[in-house]
C-alpha cells in the first residue's frame, strides 16, 4: 500500500512566477498552446491567450509518478499545473473543451484542475515530448495518487498532442 501511494506523491516543485493580473507575455519561442473562450488576459489577436515552453514553464513545473494506460509501469511526467495556466489567463467556466493535432477534443470539467494535480506533461522520464510521441504537451493526472479515481473516465481527458484549450 505505501509503495503505491509514494508513485503519486509530489517529487519536484518550483515556484510560481506571477504574471502582471491583466498582461500575459508575448511567446519569443514556438507557440505550443493557444487558449480562448472565457479568459480575461490575453496576448494574442481574436482574444486569445499564446504561450511558448518558457513561458509555461516559468509558472513553476510540478513532477510526478504514475502508471498510466498509456505507458509500462511507472513513468516520471514533469509539468505546468492547468490550474496554473488557467489563473495567468484569468480563465472563468466549468469545462475546458481541450485540442490535440490530429483533431481529437475532449471536454474536461473544471473541477479536475481544482481536485487533481492535473498537469499539462512537456517530459516523460526526463525526455521532452514531441509531436511523434504524445508531445508536445500531454494533459496528464496522477493515476495513482487517486485510486479510487475512475481511470476509464480520466483517460479519455489525457489529451496528448494537446494544442488548444477553449474555457466554456
């Protein structure tokens, strides 16, 4: 039992940088994630929210263990809380409807950013991800640090190849 409540527990976090209440940088780098719907702070045309990785990773990154249907055994997953992201983009609703590349969506409440530790994955074992393996962010829960959580629910919110996110 503790075994498996240890592959859930926190192993790094940094702190949080804190962007101005109604500025969000402009990307210097590749736009990974572009979000919209109910946000108040943006920084893109059309209200929209653009982040790079180090604007991402500059509000702290957060890692994890945890089994995944996805993966053997278990795997390290390092990330941006969503709630985080969320927060910086002053983002008001009760689901977020998430993108991947190949067009795949996935509505996933709000309430799963609040109650979980839900992460937006940029690495997996200390590897970032790419585009051709599930990159270059992967929404990811920790499986095991819940396990009473339906993980057949769950996993249809852990949208890989994650691009945008429309607050609803």
């Amino acid at each position: 039992m503790t075994r498996f409540l240890l592959a859930g527990l926190l192993l790094l976090v940094t702190p949080i940088s804190s962007f101005a209440a109604d500025k969000l940088p402009v990307p210097t780098g590749p736009v990974v994630l572009t979000m919209e719907g109910n946000i108040t702070t943006t920084n893109a045309a059309a209200g929209k929210a653009a982040w790079d990785m180090d604007m991402l990773k500059s509000l702290g990154v957060l890692s994890f263990q945890t089994r995944t249907p996805w993966t053997e055994g278990n795997s390290t997953f390092e990330g941006v809380l969503v709630r985080d992201v969320m927060a910086a983009v002053g983002a008001a609703g009760t689901a977020v409807e998430a993108f991947a590349l190949d067009g795949y969506s996935n509505e996933i409440p709000v309430t799963d950013f609040t109650d979980y530790n839900v992460i937006l994955a940029f690495s997996m074992n200390g590897q970032p991800l790419d585009s051709e393996e599930k990159g270059p962010l992967w929404v990811m829960y920790p499986f095991d640090a819940h396990p009473k959580m339906d993980i057949e629910e769950k996993s249809a919110h852990a949208v890989w190849q994650l691009t945008r996110m429309v607050v609803r």
